[in-house]
C-alpha cells in the first residue's frame, strides 16, 4: 500500500530502526525493491531524482511506481530525491509524490531555509513531507561528480537547529561524513554529530550515500539515531553485472529481468537487515 512516508519514518524513529530509501531507475530495479520488502515485510521507500525522472520519463516512471506502491503488500512511500528546483518540487507534489527533498544546500543558510520553508507550504497542503539538507555531501550522484572531500563542510549543528525550526521541515539529512557513490577509503563518519543532532533536533534523521558504508558503521549510526538510509548506487552497480552477465547467453527481457530482481534483490534484503525494518510492516 502507498503511506505517507512520514508514518513510515516515525514509526522507525520510535522503534530505533531505518526505514531503507532505495533509489530504482528502471522497472527492474523498482520490482526487486517491492518484492523484496514484501519477502522481507519490510516498509520501504521508493525514490528517484529529477534526473531519473527526465531522462527515463517522468509521468510513465511516477505511474508505474505508484500503481506497484498501491498493489505491494507492505507500505511504500514514493519520494522525490535531490531537487534543487521547484519546479520538480510542485511536479513531483501534483503527481502523487508522498514525500519530496528539497536540495539547496549549496546555498547560504537564509536561502537553504526559505527553499525548505516554501517547499513545506506546498506539500503540507498535499499531505507529502519534506526533507532538507545541510552541509555537503560529496560524491558521485546520477553519474556526475558534486564534490571531492566528504569531510569538508559538515553540518553545523547551531545551524541545524535553525533550518529544522525555522522552516518546518519533517526530515533532516544533515552532512555527517558520507558520500554519494562507492568508497575508494571506508568513509569517516562523525558519530558524535549524530548522536548530537539527534538530540538536538526533533524530526527523523536521514543519512545519505548509503551505498558502500561498512555495515557495522550502518548500525551504529542508526543507534545514534538515523531513520532513513538511502541506498542507490549498490542497486544500480548490481544491476549493470547481473544485465552484462545474463545477456551472454539469453536475449529474452523477461529472463534478464527475473536475473535483474535475483541479484538486487539480494543486496534490498541486506540493506533491509541492517536497516533493521524487517518484520516491521
Ligand atoms: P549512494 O548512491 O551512495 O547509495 O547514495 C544514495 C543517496 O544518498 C540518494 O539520495
Ligand atoms: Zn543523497
Ligand atoms: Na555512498
């Protein structure tokens, strides 16, 4: 069933587990998510950027995420991932979206809060939440790098409190030390920042650049109060060698897609372990 992801992060809030948020980029990908939290009866959230939603067709992708949401037997929040335009924003809320991320963190901090506070005006008044970002969060995003050092700029958590207030944001993924895409060095994750933002700040935690964190260093930053792991790269890496692998001997889609759905499907289940939200749909 769609929920609101807003239900889906407070309860994990609560129960001191995360809610998995995995990036799809094609059906495959979006099937092997569903399927798998429903093996797992795990609740789960399905996000994809502008970028995704440009390139692969934003009304077709937003319709068959949704249709796939409302038949899964478990709940699935459908939310919109790093948009620094508005435009996205409103599509995003007038197309069924339960949830959007406002990104302007790159912007002066009185900007980055009257982005966030404009974008809660609108998906309050669609029932959709709102997460916003501070500091930077390097990497590599939809193929194109956004940054070098996962270290620099880290958020500030007097500046924290400020946005989160100020604004009215629902969720807050603060920079803590990850990055977008894989880790040529495990990352250095400051888990003294979370524990401090979480008591500092009254609204989920969510911890971006999940694809490559050791898995200890998961958990330990879901003790330290992160609610929300997003997940994309490990998906869209498994699918490309489950794709290179199948297509040597087979040419029929469907076959490809069930090897598709073997394979991430296998790394979902494991992110849904660590994430602890098994069993908790
Ligand atoms: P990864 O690609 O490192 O998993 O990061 C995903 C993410 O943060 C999406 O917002
Ligand atoms: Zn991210
Ligand atoms: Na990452």
């Amino acid at each position: 069933m769609l929920e609101p992801s807003i239900q889906l992060l407070n309860k994990a809030r609560q129960g001191h587990y995360a809610v998995p948020a995995f990036n799809f980029h094609n059906l495959e990908i979006m099937q092997a998510i569903i399927k798998t939290a429903e093996k797992q009866q795990s609740p789960v959230i399905l996000q994809i950027t502008p970028t995704y939603l440009e390139k692969i067709g934003d009304v077709a992708a937003t319709a068959m995420a949704r249709a796939a949401a409302k038949e899964a037997k478990v709940p699935v929040a459908l939310h919109l991932d790093h948009s620094n335009s508005l435009s996205w924003i409103k599509w995003a809320l007038a197309h069924g979206f339960t949830s959007v991320m406002i990104d302007a963190s790159t912007l002066p901090l009185n900007e980055n809060i009257a982005y966030a506070r404009q974008t809660v005006e609108w998906a309050h008044a669609h029932g959709a939440a709102v997460e916003a970002e501070l500091g930077h969060i390097g990497g590599i995003e939809d193929g194109q790098e956004t940054g070098t050092n996962p270290n620099m700029g880290l958020a500030d958590p007097v500046e924290a409190v400020k946005l989160v207030t100020e604004s009215g944001i629902d969720a807050f993924a603060p920079a803590v030390g990850t990055a977008h895409g894989l880790y040529k060095l495990p990352p250095n994750i400051n888990f003294s920042l979370i524990d401090t933002l979480s008591s500092l700040v009254n609204v989920p935690l969510v911890l971006h650049g999940g694809s490559g964190i050791p898995d200890d260093m998961i958990r330990k930053a879901i003790e330290k109060g992160i609610a929300k792991v997003n997940i994309g790269t490990e998906l869209k890496v498994t699918w490309a060698k489950a794709m290179t692998e199948a297509l040597i001997t087979e040419q029929e889609p469907w076959k490809t897609a069930l090897k598709v759905h073997e394979e991430v499907g296998q790394v979902v289940a494991h992110k849904i372990s660590l994430c602890g939200s098994n069993g908790k749909a």
